[in-house]
C-alpha cells in the first residue's frame, strides 16, 4: 500500500483547518486556501459538501484511498447496527491509528512509517500491515531495539491528549484498546461523518 508523501500543508490549507493536527500551525502564516488570496468562496452543492467531508475523513485517517473508504463502508452496511458508526469504528481501530492514538508516533504519517518498517508489535507478534484491525483486549507495543527511537520517546513526552477508550503503559510503551469506541468518543471535530456515509453509498 502506498503511502502518501505530498504537500500536507497544503492539504490543511484546502480545508481551513489544523487536520492533522501538526505543531506547527500550517494557517497561521498561510490561512488562505491554495491559489485563493481573500477571494469569496462559492457556496457548495450537497454534493460538493459530501465530497469535501470525503476527502476531509480521509486525510485525517492518513491520507486513505477511496477504495478503502469505500470498502470500509460497504463492511459497515453489511453489518448490524448503525452504520455510521460501525464505518467510523472500523477507521478508528485501524493500527495505525491505534499507534498515533496511544502518541507512540506524533502524526499519523509517522504512526503509518513505523507500523510499515515493522517497529510495532500486537501482541507481542511483529504487524507491519497498517490496516490491521485492533480488537478490545490487544496489546500494541514498540519491538525492544526500537524502544530508544527519538521520535518514539518525544511523542509519548507530548501533552497530546489520548482518547479514554486506550489505556498506556509509559515505561514499557505499550498500550491497549479497552473497548470498541463509541462514535461521540472518537475525536474527529472536523467532519460530518453522516455526510460522508451518504456521499459513500451513491459512489457504491
């Protein structure tokens, strides 16, 4: 699976807003969107608002191909139960996710190259597969010979806050999801996850 490597300002600069949440405020000098300097922006179609909440859940979710998304919620439709939350419960237990959520990377691009480079182990067992799906109970740890990575270390040392449904063991960095997530506890400010679903199921 590729990973992405393009303009993440860029990115943030598009949607007006810190979406991956980086140190360095993309905005502050920049707030602009690309090629627009104060111009008025169109009113968008309903369309146009669900394919910009699309591309909005898959930044924050690493920069995710649609056809993942797509596949992700065709998943979710196939279950029982709310649909909307399955398919964001199903994003959020990603292990990539799971490793930028226990601050273990300090982006989820960093999260995606140590998972990738096989720094991160479940259950004791290396995974080096991204989209591995983390079950209540798992225990996600760092491989004792990358225990010193700096940027391992100054991510867990971060005032980041972790979602309540992971717990974290700092000296051992190891942590482990509790419990599936509810919807409201997953902390994704920026996007309308029933658009999303909506726009997913007329590209379906």
């Amino acid at each position: 699976m590729a990973r992405y490597t393009g303009p993440k300002n860029r990115v943030a600069r598009k949607f007006g807003t810190n979406i991956f949440n980086r140190l360095r405020n993309p905005l502050i000098h920049k707030p602009n969107p690309p090629g627009v300097h104060g111009a008025r922006r169109r009113k968008k179609s309903d369309y146009g608002l669900q394919l910009e909440e699309q591309q909005k859940l898959r930044a924050i979710y690493g920069m995710i191909s649609r056809k993942q998304l797509r596949r992700y919620y065709k998943a979710a439709v196939s279950q029982k139960g709310n649909t909307n939350d399955i398919f964001i419960q199903s994003l959020e237990t990603r292990l990539d996710i799971a490793v930028y959520r226990l601050k273990l990377a300090p982006t989820i691009f960093a999260a995606q190259q140590l998972v990738s480079h096989g720094h991160i182990l479940v259950d004791g067992k290396r995974v080096d597969r991204r989209s591995f799906r983390v079950r209540p109970g798992m225990t996600i740890s760092v491989k004792e010979k990358s225990k010193k990575h700096p940027h391992i270390l100054s991510s867990v040392e971060s005032s980041r806050e972790m979602p309540e449904y992971f717990t974290f063991d700092a000296a051992g960095l190891s942590g482990q999801l509790t419990s599936t997530p509810e919807a409201d506890q997953i902390p994704i400010p920026y996007v309308n996850v029933p658009l999303v679903c909506e726009f997913l199921s007329h590209a379906s």
